[in-house]
C-alpha cells in the first residue's frame, strides 16, 4: 500500500487549468501546485495571468501562463501546441472557464446563447480532444469538468447557462466510455455558488442570495478552497476508480 502522502501527490504532474487569471481558477492553481504539479496556466487576460504564475511560483513548481480566447475554436490547438513544446505532455486537464449572462428566456439573444455554450461546453471538450491523444499515450490522466448544481435544477435567467452546464455533464459521460479503457477518468464537480468575484456579481444583488440560501440545508456558499480540494483529489492518484461521475458539491440543496 502507498503512503497517503503518494495517493494525494501530484508531483511529477503537468496541470492544464482554463479560467486560471481569476476566482475558481486562481485556487485551482495554487492548490495543485501546492500538491507538486507543474501548472498551464490558461485565461484570456495576461496581466491576471501574471498574478497567477507568481502564485504557483511561489509553491515551487514551474508555472507556464497562455493567453488564449477559448471562445476562438481554433484557440485549443494553438494552446497545446504550446503546453508541448515548453512542458511536454499534459496528464492533467481541469476544464474550468465558464460564463453566464444573466436574462430570461425571452430576453436572452442568439449571440450571448452561442457565446456561453461556446465557452462551457464546446471549449471543454476541444480542450480534451487536443490532449486525450497524449493521456492515451502515456497510458492515463485525469479531466475534471467544472460544472454546476445548476446543470440539474431549473435557475431562472440562466436558461444557456443551465443548458450548457447539463451538456457538459453528458460529455462527461462520453469521455468516460471513450476514454476509460486507456485509463483515463474524466468526471464532473457540480458545486452550487461558489463565493468568487463572478458568484458575487451574478448573486451579490438585492436579497437574491439570501432567497437562495433559504434551500441550502447548509446554509451558506461554497469556498473556492472546497472545490479545488475536491479537484485534487480527481487528479490525484487516490481517485483511480472515480470515473463519469457528477460530483455535486452543494450543501445538500439537491437532497431535498
């Protein structure tokens, strides 16, 4: 038997995180590095970025930072490109950049529909399709999707956002049977709110969030640091039979 220390190590390890200049992303990136990964670090914003890589810098791992716009389809390509010629092979891919811009139904327009589904869930899955050929190759790896609560119950204004969260669930799924047999787990955390600059924009209006809390048993929102801690154990060695699961981290409001 490994020594717990090993089954939670990511030492060795090259983790590509999306979203990585801001909220979620930043934490996702100072806890794997913390754990021993080498970080890619992908967000469209450079500057942020810098923040980012002086962070994981700081943990003592290398930190390759990509400015890239994943709503350009052709973006995912050009960012492996660069993750191999710096780092070599990724084994890790957190597919965490997302968007939501909150209407109705009625009120929502095709281009802000095409950009959220853009973003979370044809990206997720260019992002895997550019490195699975190398996680095959080197016999494993680990996808973690971050999805959403939101993915299985209704949200009202968030009709996109809820559409492309419940697809990138079944692409989860897909990636499972597709890709398993290489030994590669691919997996979705489905958190509720989770207390971000985004979270606080999207829910920090009016008496919206304590409505909301009210069919929360726990009470309250998520922390970035439950949620990356969640994501480290799906890259981690410890979670080698975890496959094709929606993970939901949400204080109990799917229970009722």
């Amino acid at each position: 038997m490994t020594r717990l220390s090993e089954r939670f190590s990511l030492s060795g390890k090259t983790a590509v995180i999306t979203g990585a200049s801001r909220g979620l992303g930043v934490t996702l990136c100072d806890v794997l590095s913390q754990a021993g990964a080498d970080i890619v670090a992908v967000a469209r914003d450079e500057a942020l970025l810098a923040e980012t890589q002086a962070i994981v810098t700081e943990n003592g791992r290398r930190c390759l930072s990509i400015a890239a716009d994943l709503l350009d389809a052709s973006a995912a390509h050009r960012v492996k490109v660069r993750i191999e010629s710096a780092f070599g092979t990724p084994t890790i891919l957190v597919n965490n950049a997302g968007m939501s811009i909150p209407k109705t139904l009625l009120d929502q327009s095709v281009e802000e529909w095409d950009s959220i589904f853009a973003l979370n869930l044809r990206a997720p899955w260019l992002m895997a399709r550019a490195l699975a050929p190398g996680m095959i190759e080197a016999r494993g790896g680990k996808i973690i999707n971050i999805s959403s609560m939101a993915s299985s119950v209704a949200l009202t204004e968030h009709g996109p956002y809820v559409a492309s969260k419940a697809g990138l669930n079944g692409l989860t799924k897909v990636m499972t049977a597709e890709w398993g047999p290489h030994n590669i787990q691919a997996n979705a955390v489905c958190p509720t709110i989770v207390w971000t600059p985004m979270g606080e924009r999207v829910w920090g209006v009016g008496d919206k969030l304590t409505r909301f809390l009210e069919k929360i048993p726990s009470g309250r929102v998520a922390t970035p640091e439950e949620i990356a801690d969640l994501v480290l154990y799906l890259a981690s060695p410890a979670s080698g039979m975890v496959n094709g699961q929606e993970i939901f981290v949400d204080g109990g409001y799917t229970a009722l």
